[in-house]
C-alpha cells in the first residue's frame, strides 16, 4: 500500500483542487490497482477545509499543534500502522502530476526529492520570476528540498526518525538524517507538481516568506507591505 499525507491548515481555496489532482495519481493505470491510501491532516483549521477533505474518499486527521512537521509525522504514523510501504508527502496549496507517484516509485530510491514549479507569478515583480529562472535548478541532481514533493520508503523513514516536530524546514531536516545514514535519495524533476506563489505563508520561512525576501533583495526601491512579495520554500543549493 502506498500512503500520501497532505497537512493542511485554513486551506478553504485551494484544498479542493489538490485533492483531486491527487486522487487522479492515485488512480493512474501504472500503479497496477494498488491501494492508495491518503490522510488529509488538518491542523488547527478554523475554516471550511474539514467539510471539502471529507467529501472526498481520504483519512481526515484534525488536531491543534500548529506545526507541519507534527502533521506530516502524524499522518505518516497512521498510514505507517496500516502497513504503507511507500509515504509521497504534498501540500494543500500544490497540484501534483498525473504521474506523480509513478514517477516517484520509478526511481527505486529510498527517497526522492523532487522540484516545484510556481503556479503563477501575478502580483509579485518580475524580477523575482527573473530570479527564480536563474537560480532554481529544476532538472535531476538538484539539491532543492521541498515538502510538497518528496517520497520515502517505510523502512528508509523509520531509520531516519520521521519529520521532527518543527514549524518549518522539517523537511530539510528528514532529508538531513537520511543523508547521514547513508540513504539513496534521487534528486529529481521526473516527479511533477506546481505550488502557490501566494504571498501569506502558512508558515514562517515557508515559500512566500522566500519570495518575499527575494524581492525586497531584487527591488530594493520597492517598499513592500505584508501582504506583498513572494516566497519559495526552504531550498538546498
């Protein structure tokens, strides 16, 4: 069986599309009728986000810690006790491929870290479009870490200790412990998703803090509010 754990906090908009974009992975023809078992894991949520998850076919795991690293270590847990072979990880503001678990079992690693694509870079200047062109490596042999992207066998996460309880960059930390045991990880832009350039992170240093802080570096004139810029998730390079 393979598992696919999506943490969610307050995402009303955007959790509808996600979850459809990953029901059609789990059903793709290439995974040959395995079960594909997904939690949903909403996380001090004070919106509409519990009624659209339970509309669909998934686990709905609430609880109150305010930390994705909790989430997605809770939601690995359950499927992990219903016997996941296979943990894919995404976020409620990302759509995955078609093919996205197919990509990522194709790769026969212990883990796989897969690049994100922007969803659309209305509302933040262009120079930092610019920069995400430059700067983004987004072919294989990357060394980008993104929690909207990324799978790990059973055996690989238990040995590494599972996501820490962070409130951010959990994921770099995983990827950290599984590098110091000695892990296969593919570092890889076979497996496909594309992620909100929304400016208001759900979290601190998350991907809108990064785009955010990159425009300030690009524009410098540029006297930015709150609620402008942009941000990309905690990366290696």
């Amino acid at each position: 069986m393979i598992g696919i754990v999506i943490p969610a906090h307050d995402e009303e908009a955007l959790l509808e599309r996600c979850l459809q974009a990953v029901r059609e992975a789990a059903a793709h023809d290439d995974l040959r009728g395995e079960e594909v078992r997904i939690v949903v894991v909403l996380d001090a949520c004070s919106d509409g986000s519990e009624s659209i998850a339970r509309r669909h076919p998934v686990s709905v795991l609430p609880i109150q810690a305010r930390k994705v690293g909790v989430a997605r270590a809770l939601g690995a847990d359950q499927l992990l006790a219903q016997g996941a072979r296979w943990l894919a990880f995404t976020d409620a503001d990302t759509l995955v491929a078609p093919d996205w678990l197919v990509a990522q079992l194709g790769l026969q690693a212990d883990a796989v870290c897969g690049t994100v694509m922007p969803d659309d870079w209305r509302g933040h200047p262009p120079e930092v479009r610019h920069r995400f062109a430059r700067d983004y490596l987004d072919r294989d042999d990357h060394r980008h870490i993104h929690g909207a992207n990324f799978g790990v066998c059973a055996r690989a996460y238990r040995q590494a200790g599972g996501f820490p309880p962070l409130s951010c960059h959990e994921d770099v930390a995983l990827v950290q412990a599984l590098q110091a045991m000695g892990a296969h990880i593919a570092w890889s832009a076979r497996p496909r998703v594309s992620t909100s350039t929304r400016p208001q992170s759900k979290a601190r240093g998350g991907f809108g803090d990064t785009l955010r802080q990159w425009a300030v570096e690009e524009c410098p004139a540029l006297a930015l509010s709150p609620q402008r810029g942009l941000s990309l998730p905690r990366t290696t390079c």
